[in-house]
C-alpha cells in the first residue's frame, strides 16, 4: 500500500463538525500567533483592541471566524473544485494550494473583501463594525499574509493521506 494524497471539497469543511471545529480552533491560533508577532507601535495596537474584543465579547472572535468563513467558503467553493480538477487525485503528490491561489490572487482577494465588506457594512452601527472600518486600511496592508494563513488552514483541512 502506498500513501496518497486526496483533495475534498471545501464543502466538507463546512459540513463535518470535526472538520469544521478543527478549522476554526486553526484559524484562531493563527490569528493569535500574528497578532502576537505583530512590533511596534502598531502591534501595540491591534494587540489592544484583539484583547479588548476578546474581554468584552468572549468567544466572539471564534463566532466572527464561524460567519466569515461559511461565506468564505460558499463564495471560494468553485474556485477551490477548479484547483481540485486541476489535480490527478489521489495522487503520490499534488501542487499546493497556495500556487492555485497566487495564480488567482485578484479572484481570491476580491472574494475575501466581498465578504468581509458585507459583513462590515451590516454591522457598521456596532463595535465590531466600527473597528473594521478602522482598521481596513491595516488588513489590506496584511491581505496576503491573511490569504496565505486562509490557505494553508484550508489546505490543512482538505488535504488527506489516503491509501492505495
């Protein structure tokens, strides 16, 4: 028997508890890892306001990454089957994510911001969506690193070993 790599669909991210849970407690390490290794005065900043939301609405972050990502994934899900078709699969080996990605840079960025606007727009009235307005301009400085953590948690969760 051999080990070989298989892609599910994105859908299964969404559609398996434990799948889903797993994504989401790594998307919030990887939220937390960057917030923490974020200098200066800035990082001073943003390390503030990711504490105070965390204060005054626990849990809200890991509700925030739920909602956002659902749509995400709704939204990225034909460009995430093109990368699957693009792959022989299962396979011993296939092209990492992040390459589909890079090539669709603009696509996958103009997904990201029409979810991210969407839900900033719908709650502008409230604490959540006055920060985001705020910070806009700082998450589209970080929009790449934001894509490539995005990435490699969803490459993390739909890459699976499978034997032939």
């Amino acid at each position: 028997e051999r080990q070989m790599k298989y892609i599910s669909p994105l859908k299964a991210i969404a559609t398996d508890e434990a799948r889903n849970a797993a994504f989401l407690t790594d998307l919030e390490r990887r939220i937390e890892t960057r917030v923490r290794g974020i200098g200066a005065l800035k990082g001073l900043v943003i390390r503030n306001t990711y504490s105070a939301i965390k204060a005054i609405r626990p849990g809200y972050v890991r509700h925030l990454l739920k909602v956002l990502s659902r749509d995400y994934i709704d939204a990225y899900t034909p460009l995430h089957e093109e990368y699957r078709n693009s792959q022989v699969i299962p396979s011993e080996s296939i092209a990492p994510l992040s390459s589909f990605v890079d090539a669709h840079k603009d696509e996958v960025k103009a997904i990201f911001w029409r979810i991210a606007d969407k839900y900033g727009d719908h709650y502008k009235q409230h604490f959540i969506g006055k920060i985001y307005a705020k910070f806009k301009p700082m998450i589209d400085e970080h929009l790449p690193i934001v894509l490539s953590e995005l990435t490699e948690a969803i490459e993390d969760c739909t890459v699976v070993d499978v034997k032939s």
